[in-house]
C-alpha cells in the first residue's frame, strides 16, 4: 500500500492466542507496525503512555482494569490520543455501550474474520468511526431507555439542514459514506460532506458520537 502512512498498533487482550492471532495478521500488513501487545487494561494504558500508538484494539473483560476503563484513562492521558477498536461479542452489549461512552472509534465481534478486522483498524484509522449496523440495532434497541433520558435539545438539531438531518438519521442506522450516499442519491463526496457537517454543527467528534447523539434524540429509525 504505497504511500500509506504506517500506523502504531497496540493490541490488548488477557486471552494469549486471540492477542498473538491479532497481531501476527496486523503485522502481516505494510500499513501496520505493532509496537505493543498488552495482557490486560492496566498493560495497555501504560504501553500507550510509553509508546504512542494510533491505534487501540482493546478487549473488553480483562483483568487488573477492563477495557472500558483502559479506553477512557487512554483518551484522557494524551493530547493527540489514539483511536480505540473495541473487539466484543453480541453477548456483552452493555459494555459496548460503556465503551463508546468512554470514547471508543468503535467495535468489532471477536470472531470476525481477520480481514474485517484489518478493515476495522483502516476505518477507524481515517477517522471513520466503525459500528456494524447489525450490532448497532441490537445495542440501540437493549439500551435505548438509558440512553433517550439524558438527551437535551439546545437547538442543536434545528441547526441542521433537511438534508444534513437525513444524513444524521441513515448514520444512526450505522450506514457507511457510500451507503449513505446511495440512499440520499448524491455523489459520495457530497455524502462525506453531508456528514463531515453534522458532526461540526452538533459537536460531535466521530460517528460513534453521532449515533448515540440521535439515539439519545429519539429521531432514528423515523
């Protein structure tokens, strides 16, 4: 991949064959070096401190310090920190919904194959926050209750265009650039444009972001 910036990877995970399968098929790629592979959440908030890292797979239920808690102290501690794929299985929902809370770019099932898993770290690289739409409709529906309560309004949404709203609704169903370009019907570059204003105009700093935002405004899926 010629001309591709290699990113910093550290991968954190208690399990000795899921850590080392990750990082043999990271390292395998030109675009990679894994710099770091942590056994736990305590690991990897200390490799990221001492190394630098663009990017975080971190598993969830770990020992010493969970995921969720490593995310959140790993944003906090830096002032350009890296992004976070959090790696998951359907069963452990709510914490995938504390782990975007926290600040994660994103999460992937753990028995994904490894090429998704590339592509995840690739997505997230760029800035393109990752949510599977099927996972997203399942964490969205066991945790909207929690999520809609909090939600207060400010004017944020009424400073939106009709079709920047639009683009808000199809990012809440976890759409990519190019599906939601399709579904809007313009070009790509308009729908990246659509999106790239949604996020400034509401403050938000990824896609994650925007969609608890919508879930907490109770206007997905509408």
């Amino acid at each position: 991949m010629s001309g591709v910036p290699t990113r910093r990877v550290i991968v954190a995970d208690d399990q000795a064959l899921v850590r080392e399968g990750f990082a043999r098929v990271i390292g395998s790629q030109p675009d990679f070096e894994v710099v770091g592979i942590a056994v736990d959440g305590r690991d990897a908030v200390e490799q990221s401190a001492r190394l630098f890292p663009d990017l975080v797979v971190m598993d969830v239920r770990m020992p010493r310090l969970d995921g969720i808690s490593a995310t959140a102290e790993i944003l906090r501690a830096s002032e350009q920190p890296p992004q976070v794929l959090v790696v998951t299985t359907f069963n452990l929902d709510s914490y995938v919904y504390d782990a975007l809370r926290a600040g994660a770019s994103g999460f992937l099932l753990k028995d994904a194959q490894p090429e998704a898993l590339l592509q995840a770290l690739r997505t997230v690289a760029k800035g393109d926050a990752l949510i599977d739409p099927a996972a997203t409709r399942a964490l969205i529906g066991a945790f909207g209750d929690r999520i809609r309560p909090a939600f207060t309004d400010d004017g944020m949404l009424s400073a939106l265009t009709a079709r920047e709203y639009e683009a808000l609704t199809l990012l809440a169903e976890g759409l990519s650039n190019a599906e939601i370009a399709e579904s809007m019907t313009v070009g790509s570059e308009t729908a990246k444009t659509y999106v790239s204003r949604v996020l400034l105009k509401l403050g938000l700093r990824d896609r994650v972001q925007a969609v608890v935002f919508a879930h907490r405004a109770g206007i997905a899926g509408r």
